[in-house]
C-alpha cells in the first residue's frame, strides 16, 4: 500500500507481522498442533513453560505460554476483548483444498471456507486446540497506488472452495 487517507502518520513503519503470543490451556498439546498441523518447528523452548515455534527466519512467529490459574489470563470464549484470528498467506487456491482435507482429516475443526466480499481473498479458517480462529488464504485484492478497493458486492462471496475456484473473479476492477 502506498497511500492512503489517514490524517496522522504514526513514529514508527510496520514491516511485517512479526509474532504472536498465545496463552493456552495445554502447551504441549498446542505445540503438537502447531509442529504436526502447520510445520512450524521449535524454536527453543522459554522459560516458566513457553515454547518459541518459528516458520522462517525470526526467532520466532509463535509463543506459546500456560494460561496458568488465577494469573488473569483471558482464555478463548470467555466475554472480553482478545484475539479473533490472524492470517497466513498461501500461493493458490489448490493449496487451500489440499489443506482443508488435511484438516479434515485430522478432525480440525473447520469454521468457514470460500470467498468473502471484502478483499476478495479466498480462505479456510479453522480451530487450534484452544478455539483461537486462524485462516489460510489466497488471491487477496491489491489495491495499488490508488488505494481503491473491489466495489462491495455480495455476489462475490462464496461458500466453498470449489465455488471459489470455479467462479474466478476478474483481477482488476
């Protein structure tokens, strides 16, 4: 993105997203989904129980941490502000279908697959072990230099993967 229309810039320029930390019920069992499910690979485990989990060159893109008792954690589920879901990229959309078997397969629960209308990208999301939503995605809409995106439209949206697949949406608007 080149532009865009806030009126403040802020000190500092993101880069990338850099890592996440999750509080969980059961670390182990959170690194086994996230080693045996998403390849990730450990890192090195931290102290008081965290594990550091990485998929490229930072130290790492993941921490898992015990939620702990009566440590004020805020586990998934529970009525407050927290996480909903973060996002990775993938090349295309044969990716996300043989991804979604892999999950199937595995009995990992599915929350949502196919397009939505803003953006435009095609996606699956699924459940870690704790509920925390995580979406793979392909085919997400650049807005280029004018910083103007795909006009809303309902009729965009899809379903399934497949229905995405089959009702490509043209690349520029």
């Amino acid at each position: 993105m080149e532009t865009s229309n806030r009126t403040t810039v802020g000190p500092v320029s993101v880069r990338k997203i850099g890592h996440i930390v999750f509080r969980v019920r059961d670390v182990e069992r959170s690194v086994r989904f996230y080693t045996e499910i998403l390849n990730f690979r450990i890192t090195e485990p931290g102290r008081n129980g965290m594990v550091f989990l990485n998929i490229g060159g930072d130290h790492h893109t993941i921490a898992l941490m015990p939620a702990g008792e009566g440590d004020g954690a805020v586990l998934p589920g529970e009525a407050n502000l927290g996480f909903d879901h973060f996002a990775m990229e993938v090349e295309n959309i044969d990716q996300l279908i043989a991804f979604r078997e892999f999950l199937k397969a595995r009995g990992v629960t599915i929350v949502s697959e196919g397009r939505r209308p803003q953006g435009a990208h095609i996606g699956v999301e699924f459940l870690d072990p704790d509920g925390y939503n995580l979406e793979l995605y392909c085919e997400m809409d650049q807005v280029g230099s004018e910083n103007r995106p795909r006009p809303f439209d309902r009729s965009n949206i899809a379903r399934t993967l497949e229905e995405a697949r089959d009702n490509p949406l043209p690349k520029s608007w």
